[in-house]
C-alpha cells in the first residue's frame, strides 16, 4: 500500500551502510518497528544508531504470557520445536511463517497443516503436507474450528505477541491442546516502548529534546 511520505525499499548493506545514510540525511531519530523475530535487523539497528550517534526507540509488542490452562514447551530455536514433536506421529499445525518450514522436514512421521501469509518457495519434502494461505488478525472462534476439522494434536508457534494471531493460542487452550513456543531471542538494550500510542508519546518527546539542542 503506497504511504504519504517517502519510501526507501531494500537493505542498506549491513550496520556501516545503514550508519552512513543515517548520517547522510541527518536522520534525528529512528524507530525500530520491525517483526518481534527480525533479530538480526533490530541488532544491527542498534549498533548503526551507536555508529551514526541517533537516537533510537524500538517498538516491540508484548510477548505473550503463560495462562492458566496453558500446555506450552518452550524453546528457543526452531529445530529445537522440531525435536520437541517427538517420535509418535502427530497431527501439527505449523504456524510459524514460510521461511523456516523447511526445518520440519527433519521430522517427516508427522502430519503437518502450514498457514503462511505468503506461499512456501520450495514445495516441503513431506508425505503428508497441507497449506493454507492467510493472513491475521484469526479470531478464536474460527482458529477452534481450525484446530477441530483439521484434527489437530499440536500447535507451533512463536511468540510474536499482540492481539491478531493470538487466536491459535486461546482456541489451543480451549481444547487443551499442546503448544510448543518458539521463544525471542534477547534484544538489544536500547530504549523501547510496547504500543504505537506509547511509540507516538516517546517519538514527541524525543524530537522535542531534539528542537532544544539546536539540530
């Protein structure tokens, strides 16, 4: 969708590229608004803001918490949640996105649904897969439905947090199903805010420190 303000498309070329153009147009702040997942990007945001000397804010929704009635397993990488299927043959629904699907294929025993926004590149080398392409917000009534019709026995999910894939999560522990959570991994230490209303207070706030100084 086109924006009302100028676009740039495409990657800077790593910390020292995106530090140049910070300095190249005198940016006064930036906004790390990236995926909970995009690990790599937020770190390098982090250490080009340090490089180029701009401030930086981070907006990160809230990861999901544990509720009563909850089954999930942990984990901290994707072949781990694979390894955490088991042995038995299971029916899973794989809800982690496309790029990493293919680590599933380490564990062909099992029955896998993939719902994806975009469709898997390479075809899974799996005996019984099936796709859906979808994106959010899932509302709990119709991921129950889901869950039923498809006979799942297991969930995999990461914890991306906010409100419109967290319909899996609640309809999972309605039917009291298993849910293996691939967790975050740490981020950096920099300023960080959970909503767009909070991003909206800090990013006045920093801008106005801005204004003071002079640049």
């Amino acid at each position: 969708m086109a924006q009302p303000v100028p676009v740039r498309s495409g990657g800077f070329g790593g910390v020292e590229g995106l530090a140049a153009y910070l300095r190249e147009h005198r940016i006064d702040l930036m906004i790390d608004a990236t995926h909970p997942f995009a690990a790599r990007i937020s770190a390098n945001a982090a250490e080009a803001s340090h490089l180029a000397g701009t401030p930086l804010i981070a907006l990160r929704r809230p990861a999901w918490e544990r509720l009563k009635g909850d089954r999930w397993t942990s984990v901290a990488t994707m072949p781990e949640a694979v390894t955490a299927l088991g042995d038995i043959p299971r029916r899973v629904f794989l809800a982690i996105g496309r790029q990493e699907a293919f680590y599933f294929e380490a564990a062909p025993q099992h029955s896998y649904l993939v719902r994806s926004v975009d469709p898997v590149t390479r075809a899974l080398d799996l005996p019984d897969v099936s796709y859906i392409l979808s994106a959010g917000p899932f509302a709990e009534a119709d991921e129950h439905r889901l869950l039923v019709e498809n006979r799942i026995d297991v969930v995999v999910t990461k914890n991306s947090g906010g409100d419109a894939t967290y319909g899996k999560i609640a309809a999972a522990r309605r039917l009291g199903l298993p849910v293996i959570m691939v967790e975050r991994k740490a981020t950096p230490d920099v300023q960080t805010v959970g909503t767009v209303s909070e991003a909206l207070l800090a990013i006045d706030h920093a801008l106005s420190l801005v204004m003071k100084r002079g640049v």
